[in-house]
C-alpha cells in the first residue's frame, strides 16, 4: 500500500487561530463537537460519499505561526478515517484532516501572516524574500 498524505480538507472557522488553539488543545474528542462548524458526516463521508461512515480518530499536532507572528509548536489537527460505507472509494485515501482555512497544506506560515508580511515587504518595511516564508 503505497503511504499517501492524509487529505486536507480547509474548514471556515469563525474562531482567530488564536482562539482555536485556546478552545482545542488538550481535548480528545471530535473537532465538531467543539467548534462550530457546520460539518455533520454523518449524511456524508467526504471521501466514500457513505452516511455514518466517516470517525473521528485523533488530533495530530503541527508547528504554525498564526497571523500575529505567534508560533504554536503543537498546533492541533482534528483527523478523520473513512471506513469505506459509501462503497467503492474515489480516491486511495483512508484518512482526511480537517484544516482551519488560515493554515496553508504542509506549511507552518498561516495565509493571513504571509500576506502581512509580503504587505510589510511590499512598502518597504522589512527585507526578507517571500521563498523563506514558504519554505
Ligand atoms: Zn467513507
């Protein structure tokens, strides 16, 4: 079986990473039941399309650096497993994560903090080459 990324699915949170992190950490149960989200699996599995399919497994935890500059070295990550309900799957995915949309896939640097720098970049105010930000 070949070790594929798990899919990251970009949620809209109404929550600052910030105020995510604050509301998240520590807990051990489903990402749903803590943030409103307006997700409900249980009428469709995001990758097999099943009802009553798709589980919450764990919270995995990833360095981010929210908008503010603040880095957050087990920023947590609610994941998910697809238990094949809906029949013949459409992609060779088992498992997807749920991403707030500020987050880039496989990058620490949150969307809105590589904007505030490439404005300060942008007038001038700072020096850095916007390559190191994605790296
Ligand atoms: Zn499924």
């Amino acid at each position: 079986m070949i070790n594929l990324p798990t899919i990251q699915i970009l949620i809209y949170i109404k929550e600052t990473l910030a105020q995510y992190y604050a509301k998240v950490k520590g807990k051990n149960y489903d990402l749903l039941q803590i943030l409103d989200i307006g997700l409900d699996f249980r009428t469709v599995c995001p990758i097999c399309g099943g009802k009553n399919c798709a589980r919450f497994i764990k919270y995995y935890t990833r360095g981010v650096i929210d908008e503010n500059g603040t880095y957050y070295k087990d920023f947590p990550i609610a994941r998910y497993l697809c238990e094949g309900r809906g029949g013949q799957s459409k992609v060779p995915h088992k498992t997807f994560s749920l991403l707030p949309y500020q987050l880039v896939p496989y990058a620490k640097h949150s969307v809105p903090f590589i904007i505030k720098m490439l404005e300060l970049k942008h007038i001038g105010a700072i020096d850095v080459k916007a390559s190191r930000l994605c790296g």
